[in-house]
C-alpha cells in the first residue's frame, strides 16, 4: 500500500531499472568484502573480506562462500542457516537464527552463524530495494523532504511485514530527484545495537538493475546526523550479476 503526495516509489522502482527488468530476474550473485567496526566489535574481523554472495530475488535466501573458511559456504534461511563443505557435505546447521540473539549486547561476541545471518539478511534486503517494497503486505508513506549537505531527500517510510526479516520493522529510506536511494535509517535493536544510517554511493548499472558499490553505516544522532568518528559497516561490491 502506497500513501503520499506523489508515487515516489514509482519514482524509485524506474531509477533503479524498472518494474519489467526486475521480473526477469529470479537471482543475484555478487562479489563483496565486509568490514567495519561492528566486525571487529563481534571479535571477527576478516571474516567477510571477499566473499561471494548467492541470493533470490523472491525470497530470503542467500549463501556466502567462502564462509567461514575455505572449503566451506553457509547459507541462510530465516528459519534455518546451514554451514557445508564444497563437496555438499553438511558441516553444522541451526534452526530459529533470529534466537540467538536473544539479550545481545554492543559487546557481545558474535559466532559463525550469527555473523553470516547479519550479513545475509542485510544484504538480501539491500539487493531487492527497492523492489521489493511492491508487495501487498508492505506499507510505504511519504513523508517530509529532508535537507542534508545543500541536498534535499524525498523520504519514504517502509514498514515491513512480520513475514520478512529485516533490521527493524520501520526504516526510512532517502531518494534523489532520478529515484536512487541515497540514505537508509534502521536500527540495530534485535542485534544489540542501535539507530544507523546508511549512505549507498557509487552506483553502476548491472544487467539492467542499478546497484551502489559502496555502503557505509555509521551510528545515527539523535538529530539524524551521522557520527562519523567510527564507521560500523562498511561494504564494497566489485561485481554482481543478476539473472
């Protein structure tokens, strides 16, 4: 359901490639490196220097390889995450991976599983926005314009259903005048953090689907401005293909 004062996601869907490409594809492979401070914080940094990601557009699933070392990949369900060997063999598997974050703190170590499940769910959400928020159970409202560095956002807040995982049930995202999303508000509460924002850049078209190569997160002020004295997460994807 869409309410506003003009179809900005319309807007946002035609920038990033079109309602009609975004039907052909069913799947999305990407070559990416994750580091950041909240890495380093869960007591594993490297773990996601570059991996290969492997996802559908059409639901939550997404293998990373390697992962969390050579020889092995895991893949990620919200209902279940599975760590196996090149050769298919099954390694270690859990169920319910959202539980294990029950009580999660800033300072609370992260396992493999609770690694690959952030990374995972994260990045399946960042591959298919747009897109994604065409569903009949998502709710979209425009809101107010925001003005940031003598640019002026339209901003769209998102509520996702129960039915998708995802950082937080409410995000607000930022469009520029051609449709692309410039900024992304979260919070981090159900994984022991806190209110993030999130600046895509570098865009490039791949297979007819527009995608930011850089993403950097960075703990949100109260205001809404970035602290920059620390960067939380910060991602680089040299290629993707979609099909």
């Amino acid at each position: 359901m869409n309410v506003g004062y003009g179809d900005l996601l319309c807007l946002a869907i035609a920038g990033h490639g079109g309602r009609r490409r975004w039907a052909e594809v069913s799947r999305f492979r990407a070559s990416v490196s994750i580091t950041g401070a909240l890495r380093a914080l869960r007591g594993r940094p490297g773990l996601l220097e570059d991996v290969t990601l492997e996802g559908l557009t059409g639901q939550q699933r997404v293998t990373i390889t390697p992962f969390p070392g050579p020889g092995l990949a895991t893949t990620w369900q919200p209902d279940r995450q599975r760590i196996n060997s090149v050769d298919g063999r099954l390694v270690a598997e859990r169920c319910d991976p959202m539980a294990a974050f029950a009580g999660a703190s800033c300072e609370s170590p992260w396992d493999d599983f609770q690694i690959a499940h952030f990374a995972a769910e994260a990045n399946w959400n960042y591959f298919v926005a747009p897109f994604l928020f065409q569903r009949d159970d998502f709710v979209t409202e425009e809101t107010w314009p925001w003005r940031e560095d003598a640019r002026i956002w339209r901003t769209l807040l998102v509520t996702y259903p129960e039915a998708v995982v995802a950082h937080s049930r409410q995000q607000t995202y930022y469009f520029d005048e051609t449709g692309l999303i410039r900024r992304l508000d979260y919070n981090l509460d159900s994984f022991g953090g806190g209110p993030s924002v999130h600046y895509p850049s570098r865009y490039r078209t791949f297979d007819g689907i527009m995608v930011p190569t850089r993403r950097v997160v960075y703990v949100r002020n109260p205001d809404g401005s970035p602290d920059r004295s620390s960067t939380s997460v910060d991602i680089h994807v040299a290629d993707v293909a979609f099909s």
